[in-house]
C-alpha cells in the first residue's frame, strides 16, 4: 500500500498536535501543581474531588455555626451570672429588711438598693447583642423580652429556641428566653413580687409576713430557673466542643485525602514532560525532513 504526500503530512500533523497538547497539559499542571485540571483528565477521581470539596465547605460551615453558638451561649451566661448574683443579693435583703428590729430609716436604704438590683435585673433580661438582636426574647430577637408599663410587667417574645444547624442531622439550642427563666404563672415575675414587697416596707400592713414569704418563693424559684439555664449552658458548650474536635479532624482528614487526589507528583510530571519533548522534537525533525524532500530526491 502506497502513503501519499498527503497522508504523510496528515501524521505528522497529527503528531506535532498530540505532543503539543500533551505538553501543554503537563505544563499546566506543573504550574498549579494540580494534577486534575479538567473533569477529563480522570473523571472518577475528579467526582471524588466534587465530593470531598462538598463535605469539606460543609464541615468548615459547621465549625463557624458552632463557633457562633458558643459566643451566643457565653455572652446570655455572661447576664445570666450577672441576674444569679442579683437575684442572691435581692434575697439577703429581702431577709434584711423583714427583721423585726429594722427602722424606717434602715429600710429606706434597703428599699434603694432593692430598686438598684431590680433595675440591674431588667437590663439583664433586655440585653441586646452588638447587631441589636434582643438575646432573651426567643425568636422575636426584634422584640424586648421584659415592659414595665408602669401598672406591672410584660413578658414580650416567645419561648421558642433559635436552632441552629452543627453536624449532619444536628441542631443546637443557641439561646434561653425569658419567657422560661421568669414567668411565675399566670403572666406573674419576681419584679412584681420585689414591688409588692417594697410598698409593704414602706408602709408595713397585716400582710407583710406574707408578702415577704411570697417574694422570697419567687426570687428562689426565679434563681432556680436561671442557675438551671446555666448548667444546661455548660453542657451544651461540652458537646460543641466535642463535635467541634470531631469536625476538625474529620476536616484534616478530608484535606489529606483532596491532597493526595489533586496533587500533582512533579517526578511523574517531569518524566512526561521530557518525553513530550523529546517526541516532539523528533515529530518535527521527522516533518521537516519529509516536508523538504523534492521529485528527485524520491528518484
């Protein structure tokens, strides 16, 4: 069979093009050090790449809402240390001033740093973070969680719990509402029962014993609840923790094995690049030769 000037040009053409691609891909993997620059170059592993990138984003997002929990979680513990110590504080006094032996002028002073601690108190409950989000205040964030209408106290918000996602299938509780730490029943709160109880030092009436027991129920079932919300505060910071750990090896884990995927092997590489150009610069010597032959030089 006989190969015609065309043909001859055609493989040689053919030649210079697939060294020249080759070339070019070994070149541009060297230069990023990725050995997968297109879903062509292996398109199992390149799947496997998708998926691992996928899980990797995933666990990186886990790690930050974790992150926000846990600064959420510090700063309503941070106020509710601060309530604990109030509501502690607003019990030695109530004990204080039901002493039999107290004066007028003795219970005035108890009566202004009742008022000062419950004042302190309000804040607490109405705190709001650096974006203005209201903490206590359950998913109505836009919402302050305690009024004094002047005639009494309004507890605002909800008791809903803002969830938030930390693992595959796992969500956390970020916050406690006012709602579950101060309502007594029936609307009712320990600032009502500290105002009762104030009007009654002032001006002392048949029902004085009982106001005091009253108040002194509520300010312990008050304390109860929010050394409650604390607790379960340190355990919820345990466990991020934890899943936090398990996210960040899990990560390093998935990063090694992307490496080890997407790497490129630079002595592999350079094998293959020096055998492009070796078979290039033959396939164009070979061209030349070919290309440059005349009528007589094939007699």
């Amino acid at each position: 069979m006989r190969i015609s000037d065309t043909q001859f040009s055609q493989m040689m053409l053919s030649s210079l093009s697939k060294n020249n691609v080759g070339l070019g891909e070994v070149m541009q993997q060297m230069s990023t050090g990725d050995r997968l620059t297109k879903l062509s170059d292996d398109p199992i592993d390149s799947i496997k790449l998708l998926n691992l990138g996928r899980e990797g984003s995933a666990l990186t997002q886990y790690q930050a809402n974790i992150a926000n929990v846990k600064t959420t979680l510090s700063s309503q513990e941070a106020y509710l240390d601060t309530a604990s110590d109030s509501l502690k504080s607003l019990r030695d006094l109530v004990l204080w001033g039901s002493n039999g032996t107290m004066t007028d002028e003795d219970r005035q002073g108890i009566i202004t740093e009742m008022e000062s601690l419950k004042e302190g108190l309000q804040a607490v409950f109405n705190a709001q973070d650096e974006e203005g989000i209201y903490l206590f205040s359950g998913t109505q964030t836009d919402t302050q969680a305690l009024t004094d209408t002047g005639a009494g106290y309004t507890l605002n918000g909800n008791a809903d719990k803002r969830l938030v996602t930390v693992a595959k299938g796992v969500t956390m509780e970020s916050n406690v509402t006012a709602l579950e730490l101060l309502d007594l029943g029936g609307g009712a709160t320990v600032f009502q029962k500290i105002d009762d109880l104030i009007a009654e030092f002032q001006a002392p009436t048949a029902n004085f014993r009982t106001e005091v027991d009253g108040t002194l129920a509520a300010i312990d079932t008050t304390f109860g609840n929010v050394l409650g919300a604390i607790t379960d505060m340190g355990g919820r910071h345990n466990n991020l923790d934890l899943m936090s750990d398990g996210h960040a090896d899990n990560k390093l884990f998935v990063d090694k094995v992307e490496g080890d995927l997407k790497n490129l092997d630079y002595a592999e590489a350079s094998v293959r690049l020096s055998n492009y150009l070796s078979a290039l610069q033959a396939s164009q010597a070979s061209f030349t030769k070919i290309n440059d032959l005349s009528l007589f030089d094939r007699l």
